[in-house]
C-alpha cells in the first residue's frame, strides 16, 4: 500500500515540485504546441497568431495602399488597390524564412500580374521590390508614411502627401510653393503685427504728452 502511494503521489506532482527538467520539459511541449497550432488548416488556428499591417506600394508609378495579412509560420496574403483607380485591385500571397528570406506573388483586375520579394526589418516590418507586369513595384508594410518614403521608387517629381481624407502622390514643385507661400503669409503677418505695435505706443505715447 504504502509503494502505491507514493507513485501515485509522484505521477500527481506538479512540474515545479518534479524539478528543472520537467518544468522544461513542459514548457518545451507548450512551445510545438504553438508553433504547430500556425500551420493547422484550421482558421481558428491561423487567426490566433496572425498580423495585419497597411501596405504602402508603387506599381508603375502608381500609388497602391492596402493590407498585408502574416501568420506566425511565415506564410500570408496581400490585397491592395490603386489609390487613383480604385476599381484596380491586386490580391496575392507571400512566403518567409530566415533562410529565403520573403517571396510572393499577386494578381490584378486589370489583367497584370507581379512578383516581388521583401526583407523583414522586424516581424511585423518590411520592405521589398519586384515586377508589376512590365513595371517595376516597391512597397513596405507596417511602416509610416514617412518611414516608408526611403524605400519607395516614387516617379520623378512626385512625393507621398496626405490630402485630408487619403494618401496621394502629390507634385514636389506645388509642395514647396505652397510652403513658401506659407513661409511669406507668416512673414507679412508678423511685419503687420510689429506696425500695429508701433502705432500702439505711438497712440499711447501721444497721450502721455
């Protein structure tokens, strides 16, 4: 009786009270767990680890914004339309490894088709370049407009802008137009501001004698 107890004592043990070993153990067993949980078929599996993070593109000079959609195993999908005809869509899926590193392909309503590859900067940022039917394409994801700017192939002239309601391609000459204008309105202020205040003290100065 008393060897009975004591196994059936030790199989109900907590890992802790089992020592180092079993505790990694467990955790071991926990971490496949997880991992092999991103490569079930089962939606509910895939959702649980999964990221989604907006997508900044320039398709034959172009401006395309969307979505990008990764999942723990590395694998994902990517859907983006033009900013300028948004009746022109492109969805795809992607692939990433440390030793491959990321490579994807998509497809448009329009008819063109692309390939692109991209680098992680972190798991949840990046940048690439690839084809867009007989155009090149660079993009980012996850990253603010203006992180994303260095890595962008914009046209010559253009820059990316933000009109108030959506992003844009905007000319770099009317940018800095309209800065200068700016730059000049503030200065005319500030000349009419300095006028007032002299005529101010001249009124009050004027009283004073």
């Amino acid at each position: 009786m008393r060897r009975g107890a004591i196994a059936t004592a030790s199989a109900n043990a907590s890992p802790a009270s089992q020592g180092p070993a079993s505790m990694y153990k467990l955790l071991t067993t926990s971490l496949v767990a997880s991992v092999g949980l991103a490569g079930w078929p089962n939606p509910a599996g895939a959702e649980l680890f999964s990221k989604t993070g907006p997508v900044i593109a320039i398709m034959a000079n172009e401006l395309f914004v969307g979505e990008a959609k990764g999942h723990l195993s590395g694998a994902g999908t990517i859907a983006i339309h033009s900013q300028k005809n948004p009746d022109v869509t492109c969805t795809g899926q992607f692939t990433s490894s440390a030793e491959r590193g990321g490579l994807g392909q998509m497809r448009c309503s329009n008819g063109a088709t692309g390939t692109y590859r991209f680098k992680r900067m972190t798991l949840e940022k990046g940048y690439g370049t690839g084809s867009y039917g007989k155009s090149s394409m660079s993009f980012t994801y996850g990253l603010t407009v203006g992180e994303s700017e260095p890595y962008l192939k914009l046209p010559p002239g253009k820059k990316l802008g933000h009109n108030g309601k959506a992003l844009e391609l905007v000319d770099v000459d009317k940018v800095r137009d309209k800065n200068r204008q700016g730059e000049s309105n503030l200065q005319a202020l500030k000349s009419w501001s300095i006028e007032r205040y002299r005529a101010v003290l001249a009124l009050l100065h004027g009283k004073d004698d």
